[in-house]
C-alpha cells in the first residue's frame, strides 16, 4: 500500500508550451497538496532533466514547437532501460490518443482540462509508480510469495471468498478462466459454473488483446500491477464501473493472470457530486465563479480564433440586503431563486449564466455585439417587472447591469468581468435599474438611446406623431389609385424624426403594437376626413408590424377603427413584409383572410428580399406585391436587377396580382416599368411624401389632369436609332446624316444617358461608340443585349485592332463593326437594312417607313462589315 504522503511528495514534471495551460495544471497540482511540482515549455529540456531529477511522472503535451511529445518519448526510454515510462500525454485531439500509448505513454488527459478526471488519473499513475519501484527492490519476495499461494490454492480459494471484491484467474497461455471468486458470482449475477463457461470478453474483463498484453512478461521485468477503469455486463444486461487491478503470477511454470475487480459506483457518483459542487452553485444549482471564469476563458479562445466578439453582463440587485435584512435569509435564499429562475428564461442559445456570490451574476453573451447585449440588458430588466412570490409578501425589485466587450474593453477573463463589475456600479450609481457599457463612447450611446426610448414613450400621450402619404400612381392612366401613409415625429426641441431613426426602437421596445393601433385608427379618420372634404375615396396602405399580430389584437382595432370613422373597409389597405407574415404564420394567416373579406387589400412590401420559399404567395390572401427599391433603383442599368423586377412582374400577374414599384425616382425607371407592364410606381418621380392637406391638393389636381409621363406611350410611328458617341461633333454629323431618312434619332454622349433613353423609347437600332468614358461600347451593348435581346447592336469606332469588339460579334453582343471615318452612303445603306433586319426578326417585315417588303437575299446583300 502507497502512503498519501509518499504520493504528495513524488517529483513531476510538466511540459507544455501553452504558458495558460502550465499555470493551470501548476495550479490544479498545488492546491490538491503536490510539493514537487516543476514546468518547462522547451521540450529539449525534458531528457536531461529527467536524467538529473528522476521523476515519477512527466505531464507532456504533444503538440509543440521544435520537438513533438512523441520525440520527447523517444529520448526517455533509454533513461528507463525499457521499463515503465511515466508519461502522462496532453492531447485535444482522440485520433492521437492510440498513437501516444503505442509509443510509450502510460495514460493521457484531454483539452479543456477535467479538474477530477486529471487528478485521479495522475494519482493511480503515481501509485503504480510507485509500487512499481517497490516491486522491482523486492522482486524474490514476491516471487516466492506467488509460489507459495499457487501451491496452497484452496486456502487462497477461501481467501478469495472472503473478499467482496470480484477476483478472476485467468491461464495467460489460453487466455481462459481458471477460477472466480464469490464476490465475482455476486458482482455480475452468475453462478461460479455459468461463469467459468464465458470468456472474459463476454462480460467486459479484457479483449484477447488486452489479455496478450497483461500476460506479456517482455512488457515489464518482475511481478507488477496494472490498474484499469472498465465496464463488467451482469447477467441483467447492465453494465456496472469497476476498477481492475491485473498482476501477472507465476506458479509452477505457470503463468496465472490475476484480475481484483471493484465497484466503484459509488466513488463515480462521489466525483460527480464533488465535480459538480466544485462548479455549480448550492443555492442556484447556476454555474459558479470558478466554472463561469472556465467557460469565459474558452469562449474567449473561441471568439480569438474566429475574430468574434463576446459580451459579458454583470447583474446586481439592486436594495437586495435591504429585503435581505428585513425578511430574514431564508427569503433572500428564496429571492435569489427565483430572481436566477426568471435570469434563465432570458438565455438563448449557447449563453451562459453563472452566479458569481451574494446578489451577483453574470451572462456571457458569445457571437453578440452590443445591440445584442443592450437587448438582452432590456429583457432582464423586462423579466422582473413581475412582483416575487414570498409567502404573503411580493416585493419588487430591479436591477442594475453592467456590460463589457471582448475584444474592445479587455481580452482576459478575469479583466472582461472586473470592467463589467465597474460598468455594474456606474449604473447603481446612476439610479439603478439601468445598464451601462464600461468605456466611456459606448456609454454615450446607450445614454442617446435610452433618452431616445423614453421620448418615444411620451410621444404617444402627447399627440407628437403625425402620417405623412406618399401617393401610388398607375402607369398606364396616370392617376393616383391610393396612398401610403407614412408615420413621422415631431420630437420637441428635435424638429422633425424620420422613421429609420425611431421605428427599430418601436419594433424592440414593443411601443409598435400601440403605435400601430394609433396608424389605423388616424389613417381612417383621414379617409373620413377626405370624404366629407370633397375630395373624393382616397385609398390609404398602412404599415403593419408581426408584433402587432403577435401582442396586439389587431383584427378588433381595425374593425373599431372602421366602424368609429364610418368607413368603407375597401378603402383600407394593409401592408406587411414577408417576415411578418411567417411571424405565428396560421394565425396570420386566419387573420387576414377574416380581414380580406371585409373588403381589406392586402400587400406585401419590401418583395424579393425576405423568405426564399414563394409557398406563402398560394397560402395567404395577398391582392399586391411591391417590389422592393433595391431592385428598381438600377433598373436601367443593372440586367440582374431589371431580370429580378420582370419575373416579380410576371409571377404576380400570373397569379392574378396587382404589382407595385417602389422607388421610383426618374421618368426613364417609370417608362420602363410600364413597358413591362407593372401596374403602379411610388417615389419621388411621382412625389415625395405630403402633409394631409397637400396630398388632397395634390389629388384633386391630379384627377383634373393626370401624370403626362405615365400616360406617354412610346413612339413607333417612326423606326428609331440611337447614337452613342462621347465626341458631340460626331454625333452632330451622324445626326445629320441619318435625318434625311426619315428616323426618330436619339443622341447620348455616355453609356448612362444611352440607357435612360433606351428605358423612355422603343429603338431598333443602336450605333455606338467603342472608346466612352466608364464604359467601352462593347460593354455597354452587352448589357443591352441582356436588357433589350431584339435591338440591332453596331458598334462604329476609329479602333480597327480591338479584339473585344470580336468577341463581341461572335457572342452575339454586337450584330455588327463599322470602321471611322465613314462612307455615307455605304453607312446609310448599311442602317437602312440593319432597320429591315430588325422588321425581319421580330416578324414585322412590312419596314414602317418605306412600305417596302425586304427579301432575305436582299438583307443578306446589303448586310456586310463596311472597311477602309
């Protein structure tokens, strides 16, 4: 038997290159009693030193610089002589585990670092040192003493009964079971016959090869003891944690393998209540200070390794000793409870809440960055507006939190928690129930915001929001069919607040669901307001959030709303963004079809940049789509966008909906959207968004005379050509040129005003310069091929030797090259016919503008590259 004493004073050595890992294990040793405790990080050192001091185990790791593990434990067997190596091998990877027993390692311990499982494993390495040596001083005792048993084995037998734990002999030649103890019978459930008939793989005592190599003498000189952990089966199927001692024995030439095994549940299930004391709170069953220091350390090398950011919450009570004092400890035990209860529901995924002592805990927030932590401070603060149930008394308490960031504020564990403590006090001081950041910028911001919250509060209550409508013009009459009401804020001492700037705060606060309620409710009294005014049924389209669904019951505010201003449900439009409508989507979904069948339209905003899965088209009452200004903005220039714009066109008329374009700033994005046959367009082209009184106005006006540009159909009197050419003194001759014939002739000196024309007016053909600035000729025609695939495209450039230009042809971009300076007449008649092809492939062959009818074999004449 080794003393506790002879193991605490046994020399180890560790050896890692991880300065943060040598302290710990340093630290782990230490204070579990270990006094000969020493370290280097250069694993060259590790022989020599070991040559000179003898350790009992070396706790090596195997990744390092300079010199693997694996060397290290090439250079300490010969320094043992063969015999056994006392490596404890260091590892986060399991496929290296295998490899480092194979080179000589007696056990390992993986990363992160299990305080009880590193500890009892450096223990039973240090007691089979240690008996090792002893063992090989007093090699013929032992020896004698096994022969002595072997030759008295029925005495040895009634020792073996005698025993509680389980013994087995084992032949090491056949690898078969010569004899079991009682204890063994009893352990696993089996009579001593049923259980000398299996092997003792069967139950779980060691694999053939385990048995080859506890019965294999060449592995150590002498008699010496193994100790193992595993899993023995009883005849009930169930497995049962043992400890097994294996000694090799040798009786008459014999060789007996002699397996002590022991239950050792009960020792588990002891480690496990200490682990678990060790880390977790008493009281709370939270993580404690300790384990909360541990799992922010390896968040913090998580976020380090993928750039992250990790936010740290210290939350205090605030007035606790106060109630604390008052009503006794038991209650203030029963306050903490609860108050942590309520902390849990607040956690989402892969957040971690620990108590770190007395009214304080913590939150480590991972991935999240300081919006994220100002809405998880908000949520604390939500989750204890409730009163606490403490017998017949129910205080109310708040709370102050302090926030730091990693990596802004600090990159250490335990610096990241001191700064959040500080912000913690900061915000007690500040009046409690409060947060605030620790550096002194991000305070500033959460101040704006938290002033900016509170305002909004007051807001309501004193009438400063007012609507504000942007009108919605249909492209092909040219009148307004509605409008959208848009909210504003006439904040006192700020002047007037745009929504971007307040409606998030709305959204988070869930100040939206009254705000909301307010939108209907004004937006039907301007209906109302309109028609006793004369001007006639304006419809209004209102915003509506997912909370109000969720919170609000927005189905009776609408139809109060209704009812209360005498208005035609018709009138009334509802506009929702994909996002909203998959918020509770069933009952979103019953919801808006009780209200479409009041007469309620039904649009979605903001289309194409929510929810991939177009299913919802199908399932829900929706009567419009607005396609979203992302993809109109470019509509003229960009083929993606314009491609995105006309199947959303498409789809919905396909579907019998009606389409809206938003954003709609210039007369070329208007007259291309009523080419493709979008029904109506809202922005500033039509008009910027009016006061109630200026919107009427506007109607009125309207109705009077509607939008020119909406109703300007494109001219196809006459066959149309575009001229693209920077140099305006070309552009000059070509014009006059091509005006004896009779064209509608547009000029552009740059590929973007070629593009606003092409988007205003059906061209046929288009001559186009191949050096322009931003954009050559031929990129400039491949996105026309993109956008407008039945133009005759020509390019017409004093650049003879440009390969692009060929490609070009051949891909299809550009029908034709035509070299500078010209002849007139071949050009002249090289136009006349490109304009017949153009006839002949979208299968209007009579030419408009000569009544002549143009063979094929006419076209095929006239129709080859002009070169000087």
């Amino acid at each position: 038997m080794i003393a506790t004493a002879d193991i605490l004073g046994a020399r180890i050595l560790v050896v890692d290159d991880q300065v943060v890992n040598v302290q710990l294990l340093d630290y782990m040793l230490t204070g579990s009693g270990y006094r000969n405790v020493s370290a280097t990080r250069d694993p060259r050192q590790v022989a020599p030193l070991h040559a000179r001091h003898r350790y009992d185990l070396i706790i090596l790791d195997l990744n390092m610089p300079g010199m693997t593990g694996f060397e290290v434990m090439e250079e300490l067997k010969p320094l043992e002589n063969g015999a056994w190596l006392p490596v404890l091998v260091v590892t986060a990877d399991p496929e290296m585990k295998v490899a480092a027993l194979e080179a000589g390692a007696r056990d390992f311990v993986g990363k992160p670092f299990d305080t009880v499982e590193v500890l009892t494993r450096i223990r039973n390495l240090l007691e089979v040192r240690l008996l090792h040596r002893e063992s090989t001083g007093n090699g013929a005792m032992l020896e004698q003493t096994v022969r002595e048993r072997t030759a008295e084995l029925q005495r040895f037998r009634s020792a073996m009964d005698a025993t509680s734990d389980a013994i087995f002999l084992i032949d090491a030649a056949s690898k078969e079971l010569v004899d079991v103890s009682d204890g063994a019978c009893r352990m696993l459930g089996y009579t001593r016959t049923e259980l000398l008939q299996l092997s003792p793989s069967e139950f779980g005592l060691a694999s053939h090869a385990q048995l080859e190599a506890h019965a294999d003498p060449a592995r150590g000189k002498g008699h010496r003891s193994e100790l193992v952990e595993t899993e023995l089966t009883g005849s009930d199927m169930l497995t049962l944690p043992t400890e097994v001692r294996w000694q090799l024995e040798t009786a008459d030439g014999r060789h007996i393998l002699i397996a002590v095994a022991r239950d050792i549940t009960e020792r588990i299930l002891a480690q496990q209540r200490l682990k678990h004391l060790a880390s977790y709170d008493s009281l709370t069953g939270l993580p404690n200070r300790m384990l909360f220091y541990q799992t922010l350390h390896d968040t913090i090398e998580m976020a380090r390794e993928k750039e992250g950011r990790v936010a740290v919450l210290s939350i205090g009570l605030d007035r606790f000793k106060i109630v604390n004092d008052s009503m006794g400890a038991a209650h203030g035990d029963e306050l903490l409870r609860q108050f942590s209860n309520r902390l849990v529901q607040c956690l989402h995924t892969r957040d971690t809440l620990g108590r770190l002592g007395g009214d304080e805990f913590a939150l480590i927030l991972p991935s999240r960055d300081q919006d994220d932590a100002v809405h998880v401070a908000n949520e604390v603060r939500e989750a204890l507006r409730a009163p606490f149930e403490l017998d017949e008394q129910q205080p109310l308490l708040t709370a102050s939190i302090g926030i730091a960031m990693y990596p802004d504020d600090a990159t250490d564990p335990q610096t990241l928690i001191k700064y959040a403590d500080t912000a913690m006090g900061r915000a007690k001081a500040a009046g409690r129930d409060g947060y605030r950041f620790f550096t002194a910028g991000m305070n500033v911001q959460v101040l704006a915001r938290l002033d900016l919250e509170l305002a909004l509060r007051r807001a309501l209550e004193n009438d400063e929001f007012e609507l504000y409508y942007q009108p919605k013009l249909n492209v092909n009459t040219g009148r307004i069919t509605g409008v959208e009401a848009l909210l504003r804020w006439h904040r006192p001492s700020y002047g007037m607040v745009f929504p971007a700037e307040f409606v998030p705060v709305l959204e988070e606060t869930g100040l939206i669901v009254r705000v909301g309620a307010w939108i209907i409710d004004a937006a039907c009294s301007q209906i109302a307001a309109w028609l006793a005014g004369g001007f006639g049924e304006v419809r209004i389209a209102v915003n509506v959030s997912s909370r109000q669904f969720v919170e609000g019951d927005l189905e009776m505010e609408i139809c109060a709303a209704l009812a209360r201003h005498k208005v035609d449900a018709s009138l009334l439009e509802l506009e929702l963004t994909e996002s909203a409508l998959m918020t509770n989507a069933e009952h979103t979904s019953e919801v808006l079809t009780r209200l479409r069948e009041l007469g309620i339209r039904i649009s979605i905003d903001d289309f194409g940049t929510g929810y991939s899965s177009l299913a919802y088209l199908k399932r829900f009452p929706i009567d419009k789509l607005k396609i979203d200004i992302a993809f109109v903005r470019d509509i003229t220039t960009n083929p993606d966008d314009a491609a995105i714009a006309l199947a959303i066109i498409s789809m919905a008329h396909s579907m019998h909906m009606q389409v809206i374009a938003e954003g709609v700033e210039s007369r070329a994005q208007l007259m291309y959207l009523r080419r493709h046959r979008c029904d109506q367009v809202q922005g500033f082209h039509v008009s910027r968004a009016l006061t109630a009184r200026q919107m009427g106005d506007l109607v009125t006006a309207n109705r009077r005379a509607p939008d020119a540009d909406a109703q300007a159909a494109s001219d196809t009197e006459h066959p149309t050509m575009l001229i693209v050419d920077e140099d305006i003194n070309v552009l000059a001759s070509l014009h006059r040129l091509f005006r004896r014939d009779n064209y509608k002739i547009l000029t552009a000196v740059s590929p973007a005003e070629g593009f606003e024309l092409l988007a205003q007016h059906q061209v046929q053909v288009i001559l186009c310069d191949q050096r322009m600035p931003f954009m050559s000729g031929t990129e400039f025609l491949s996105r026309v091929k993109e956008m407008y695939p039945d133009t005759v495209r020509i390019i017409l450039s004093a650049n003879t030797g440009v390969r692009a230009v060929i490609d070009s042809i051949n891909s299809g971009a550009v029908y034709r090259f035509y070299t500078k300076p010209w002849d007139d007449t071949q050009l002249r008649d090289n136009i006349r016919l490109a304009f017949h092809h153009y006839w002949l492939v979208n299968g209007a062959k009579d030419d408009p503008r000569r009544g002549h009818f143009v063979t094929q074999d006419e076209e095929a004449e006239g129709l080859r590259v002009s070169r000087r």
